[in-house]
C-alpha cells in the first residue's frame, strides 16, 4: 500500500515516515503539502496516486489556540476538510488523527468512542470540527483519537521531565488524568485498525491512566533519576486554555484494539532514549 503521510515532523509522523509495517509511506515536505492549500493538495493525490491519505498534520498548542483561534481551526478543521473532500472524490481512504481535548473530562471515567463530546478549549474545539468534517467528506475514514502522546525526539512531557531533572526538585500537577501513549505502539495499532478495513472512529491509546505527575514519577524510577517529583494541583500553573479534568480514553469499538498498558509504553520509552 502506497501511504501520502502528511505533518511528516511531528512526533507521530516522524515514527511512521521511519516505517510503517510493509507500506510504502511518501511523506513531501510541508511546504510541498499544505493541507490548507486545496491546489497543493489536488496536485499532492494526483502525483503520487496513493492508497491511503494519512494525516497526521495538526495545530496543537493548546494555550496559543486561545489567541490565535484562527490558526487552530486552519490546521486543525479546515485542513482535515480539504483533505477529506479531495481523498472522497477520489474514493481513497483517509486516516486522520484526533485528541481527547475533545471531551469535556467531567466524566470522572475514561471515554469511549459513543460517548458525547464536549471540548472546554479552542484547541479541542478546532480538533473536534476537523473530526466532524472528515466524516461528512469521506465516508471510507478512519478517525482515531489518541492521549497524552509522546515519542523519543520531538516536543513532548517525558522530554520536558528530562529537561527539569537536574532541578533540585520538579513540581508537576497531580489533578489531571489522561491515558499516555507511546507514539511506536499507537503506530502499530494503526497498522492493525488499517488490516481490519472497518471505517469509522476509534480510541487508540495506552491502556490505562494516569495522572500526570505519576507519569513523571514513573519515568524517574525507570531511568534512575532521583529529583524528587512534588504532586501540585493545576491552580498553581494557571494556563490560557482549559484542560480536561480526565480525559483517558478506553474502547468498545469492534475490532476493539486494545495498545499495551502506558507503563509498558514508558518503559520502551526509557529503552529508545538510553
């Protein structure tokens, strides 16, 4: 299969480009592919003839979304619509990438794939509209909502931890709780979702949750790193924009891909960096 990846330089794109089972990834740089640009677009499918679009391009500073809305909703909602609109009239799939910030996190428990969003911020209100709009474009979509990602290289919370270790202390909040999902297993459970064949949207995350400061505690004892990790609520790091309270994801979508738990996610984390 022949797979035009866009948002190559993220974190998830860089470890798909790197190899994607047995597919053949064409990943053009962006300014070869802006998914903003329709005639960049039309020439991108029209040039390589691929079999799968998959968009891993996106917006996502959560907090510059509050004073740049537009930016957020070019990437992450218009974008995903002129991608959804060209792959449609083509009759290619398309793989598109969403985010728990599309739910509101009042639940008190993880979210599954039937059940009602409702994001508090620009960001996941850019991301939710983008979702919706490669519904509308393309029936033949994958749509996968994914939590707390983070890779080896990139920008990411495990890389900032590592950062703040020579501190005499780090304070990280202990009120906010999500599900952390290495970008290596998320890819393989995209390769998995793609063999099924079965379209629609999808929960792919670590299995389990976490808040985030015992995902930093876990990430020092991993590496040997003995700063000591002080639990603060998330009123002592005011933001610009909303976080969701609890925002892990679980699944009851068939086929029900389950990744490994976020602690087996961390340890090969811990591995890829040593």
């Amino acid at each position: 299969m022949r797979v035009l990846l866009t948002g190559a330089e993220g974190q998830l794109g860089r470890v798909v480009r790197s190899g994607f089972g047995a597919h053949q990834v064409i990943a053009p740089p962006e300014a070869d592919l802006d998914i903003c640009n329709p005639r960049l677009v039309e020439a991108a499918l029209d040039e390589t003839r691929p079999d799968l679009l998959f968009n891993a391009a996106a917006y996502t500073d959560v907090d510059g979304a509050e004073t740049d809305p537009e930016a957020a909703f070019a990437g992450n909602a218009r974008g995903p619509a002129i991608l959804a609109a060209a792959t449609g009239r083509r009759g290619i799939p398309i793989l598109h990438i969403s985010t728990d910030y599309v739910f509101d996190g009042e639940a008190g428990r993880p979210y599954h794939e039937r059940d009602e969003t409702g994001p508090c911020s620009v960001y996941g209100r850019s991301k939710l509209e983008g979702e919706e709009a490669v519904r509308r474009a393309n029936p033949r979509h994958f749509v996968v909502r994914t939590s707390w990602l983070y890779a080896a290289e990139g920008r990411n919370f495990p890389l900032t931890m590592l950062e703040l270790a020579g501190r005499p202390e780090v304070r990280v909040v202990n009120d906010q709780f999500g599900s952390p999902t290495f970008a290596l297993h998320l890819s393989a459970g995209l390769l998995e979702l793609l063999e099924s064949g079965s379209w629609g949207t999808y929960h792919l995350a670590g299995r389990g949750v976490a808040s985030w400061h015992e995902l930093a505690s876990a990430l020092y004892r991993e590496l040997g790193i003995g700063t000591p990790v002080r639990p603060v609520p998330t009123s002592e790091f005011p933001r610009p924009a909303k976080r969701p309270r609890f925002s892990a994801l679980t699944t009851v979508q068939e086929p029900r891909i389950l990744l490994p738990p976020w602690e087996e996610g961390l340890r090969a984390f811990a591995a890829a960096i040593s």
